[in-house]
C-alpha cells in the first residue's frame, strides 16, 4: 500500500487519444462541490500498458478509475467485472475498495439521462439503433428493468449476436428479457410503434453533423429521442425529432450520470449531477 501522508485522494481516466475528457471538469468541480479532498486527472495509456496501469493505480492509493476508448473491452483481463459488466463485455469504471473491481456505468447513465426527464423504461417499446459498445450496455441495462426492445443495426450481424448476449446473459440472471433485432431496413414500421427511439451510432457526430441515423419522415409526435452523441449536443436528429413534434435527450446526460455512477460507486456519496452537467456543458463549450 503507497504511503498516504498526502491526504489528497487521487482518480483518473485512463484513454488514448485522452486529451478531450470532459471528466476531470465533471468530477473536479463534484469533488469541489462537496468539500470532499480529492482530484481528478487524465492520462493516456496505451493499450499494451493497461495492466501495469491499473495496477500502478492501485499501488499508489487511487481511489479509482475510469476508462475510455480503447480499454474498456481489454480491461475485462485485469479486473474482476460485476456481473452486468462481465455480460456487457466492457469495463468503464474500476474501484479498489477491496478487490480490483470492474463495473460498467454506460447503461445506468442512459438510464438516470431518461429518468431524470421523466421517462420510464420498464414495459416501454424502445428501439435501439446500434450494436456497439454503447448500444450493448444500454441493451443489457434496459432490459434487465424490463425494456421491450429491438435492436437495429447497419451490420445485422452484429444486432444478431447482441440480442442473443442479452438474452442468454440476462436468464442466466433470473429475468425474461424481450428482445429482438433487424437491420435498418426494418426501421420503419419499428419506429411506428415505438415509443422510445435511441442513436447508439457515431451517426451524426463531429465532423459529420449533417447525418441522421433516421429519415425525418419516419419520426413521430408520440416518441421520445434520445441521442447519446453529445459533439455536437444538439444532433440533426434532435433537431428533426423537434420539428415532428417529439420529446427529446441529448447525449450529455448520459454522460454526466455514468461519471455520477462512478462517483458513487468510489465515494458512497451522493453525486451532485446538477454541478457534474454545468461543467460537463463549460467543458464542451470551451472544446468546440
Ligand atoms: P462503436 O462500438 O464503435 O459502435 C459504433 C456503432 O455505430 C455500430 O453499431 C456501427 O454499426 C454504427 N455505425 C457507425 N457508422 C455508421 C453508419 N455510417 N451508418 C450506420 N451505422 C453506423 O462505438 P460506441 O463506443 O458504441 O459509441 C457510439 C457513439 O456513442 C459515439 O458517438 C460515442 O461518442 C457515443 N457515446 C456516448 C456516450 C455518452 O455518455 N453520451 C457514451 C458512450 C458512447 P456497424 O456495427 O454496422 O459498424
């Protein structure tokens, strides 16, 4: 165990390429919010270096990390993944309390980003677009809350294969998941009965900010879309969904509450996420 006569308590996330994070502000300005002795910093480690890194980590009296692009999938080796993230497949969050644990806070920020908008999920028809990273945790998250979904992807494939993850890996869990899957000509009469719509593709995302994952026609008065691209904040589907009339979420939310999961999970305090969202906003804005 390091030496702790410096009584700062030290975080960080750990990406390649890292310099973009928005998490330092998020959480600095957590930590400052609530008096608590901390900070929060951002490294770059290769891939080749994660083990040494965590580990690195955890020798010198981190409270805890984050991960980002491209560590999360690699990181499984090296923690040991609670559940939700072992199904998942990826790991965004690791805290040293005991062991060296691997938790994945991407869902239950797609979660908290609905709910504190006042959106449930359980019973709800929700349609996914993606089978990526993001779109396997917010699978696996909705789901087990009981979500009615049907994932759509570019690669049917891949949609294919999640929906079978989920299936397979939330039994194993005791729930009766309902999920189905397509490829995106299937979008349409999906869309018609759906009542939540979410972008889990890079679609739409700098330096593309023109592409839509979804032609404006096949929007409607009775969805509410929630994109979790957040460069830009407001999308070109947030912007078409407005103009039909539908209720809409933008990416930082989920941002925001998957650092507050974290948060919570290091520290056991509640997280301010109203000062995490004004920092997360300053930090985009001085970004762009
Ligand atoms: P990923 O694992 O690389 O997955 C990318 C997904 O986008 C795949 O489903 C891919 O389909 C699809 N896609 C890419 N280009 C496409 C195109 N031109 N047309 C149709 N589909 C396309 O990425 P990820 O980690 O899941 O991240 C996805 C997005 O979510 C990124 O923009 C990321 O910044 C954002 N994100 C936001 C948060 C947040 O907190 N708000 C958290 C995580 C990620 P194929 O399978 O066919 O390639």
């Amino acid at each position: 165990m390091a030496d702790t006569a410096n009584r700062i308590k030290t975080f960080a996330v750990l990406g390649d390429p890292i310099g973009h994070s928005i998490s330092p502000a998020m959480h600095n300005a957590a930590f400052e919010a609530l008096g608590m002795p901390c900070e929060y910093r951002a490294f770059r480690v290769r891939l080749s270096d994660l083990r040494d890194a965590i580990h690195g980590a955890r020798a010198l009296g981190f409270g805890g990390l984050n991960l980002t692009i491209p560590l999360k999938e690699e990181a499984l080796k090296y923690v040991d993944p609670d559940p939700i993230a072992a199904r998942i497949g990826a790991v965004n969050t690791i805290d040293f309390a005991s062991e060296i644990t691997g938790h994945n806070t991407d869902g239950i920020g797609a979660l908290r980003a609905l709910d504190s908008a006042g959106v449930d999920i359980a019973g709800r028809n929700i349609v996914i677009i993606g089978a990526g990273g993001a779109a396997r945790a917010i699978a696996f998250q909705f789901a087990y809350i009981g979500g009615m979904i049907v994932i759509a992807n570019r690669t049917q494939e891949r949609a294919d294969r999640l929906a079978r993850d989920v299936t397979i890996g939330l039994l194993e869990l005791e729930k009766r998941p309902v999920v189905r899957s397509i490829g995106l000509a299937g979008l349409a009469s999906e869309i018609a009965d759906a009542e939540i719509l979410i972008n889990a593709t890079s679609v739409g995302m700098h330096p593309h900010p023109d592409a839509t994952p979804v032609s404006s026609d096949l929007l409607h008065s009775g969805l509410t879309v929630f994109d979790i691209v957040y460069n830009p904040l407001r999308t070109k589907l947030l912007s078409d969904a407005e103009l039909r009339g539908a209720t809409v979420i933008d990416g930082v939310r989920m941002l925001v509450h998957q650092g507050a999961e974290a948060f919570r999970i290091w520290t056991g305090r509640e997280p301010p996420a109203d000062v995490m969202l004004e920092a997360a906003l300053r930090g985009l804005e001085n970004r762009s």
